[in-house]
C-alpha cells in the first residue's frame, strides 16, 4: 500500500495536495540556504544564517537536528559539521568555513560516526550514515 503511494507521487500528471505545495516550498528554502554555504567565498555565515540552515532541514528532513541530538549530545561545531555533512557540502567548504584543516574536519567526522554508532569507522561512513538518516 505505501509503495502505491510513493508511485502515485511520481505520476506526472496527478493533481498536486497542498501537502506536495509545502514540501516543494520547503526544499526550495533548504536549497536556498545551503547555496550559500556551498561556495567559498568572503561571506561568512553568522548565527542567524546557522539557525536558518538548522530550520530549513528540520523541516525537510523531519526534525533532523532535535533527532540527532536526541540520539548523541553534540557540541556546538559537531551539530554544525552533521548539518553541513547532511546537505552535502563538501569537506574542504566546511574546513574553509570553520578555518582549520581539512584533517581536523575528517577526524572529527570519523569520531562523530563513532560516537553516534558506537562502532569503528570513517569520515566516509559518517556522510554515508548522516545522508540516510
């Protein structure tokens, strides 16, 4: 029954709900935000512009930070570096971003993965695991 519903949603020529208006609105808005977090460049995100990243993939990814925190507490930088993981910038962005190596944003994803899952791992596998959570 829920796989006829996810084929129905692809089926191009079924009217839009006002549930598919608000998804479509919210991934705009997450795609939006994350823009500016993907390019390095002279712009540095402040506080409001973490919040809004938090928010908009909350409300994509069903409350992905409150989740997360739920499951491993996490400090300031690791729910930041989770986030950035989540909507896929790339490390050397968020290195950029945070001003330090590219080793020192590895090492602290493969400890996250550790930390979350409790098993030996890597920075590769903590993306794997952050983009299908």
């Amino acid at each position: 029954m829920e796989e006829e519903l996810e084929i129905e949603k692809l089926n191009p020529e079924r009217e839009l709900t006002m549930e598919d208006l608000r998804r479509f609105r919210a991934e705009c808005c997450l795609e939006y935000v994350v823009m500016q977090f993907r390019e390095k460049r002279s712009w540095r995100p402040g506080p409001e512009d973490w919040v809004r990243l938090y928010w908009a993939i909350d409300l994509v990814h069903a409350d992905f930070t409150k989740r997360l925190q739920e499951r491993v507490y996490l400090t300031d930088k690791e729910l930041k570096i989770a986030c950035l993981t989540k909507v896929k910038v790339q490390p050397t962005v968020i290195a950029w971003l945070f001003s330090c190596s590219l080793t020192d944003i590895s090492m602290t994803r493969k400890r996250l993965y550790e930390r979350i899952t409790g098993e030996r791992g890597s920075a590769p596998m903590f993306d794997l695991w952050m983009w299908k959570f």
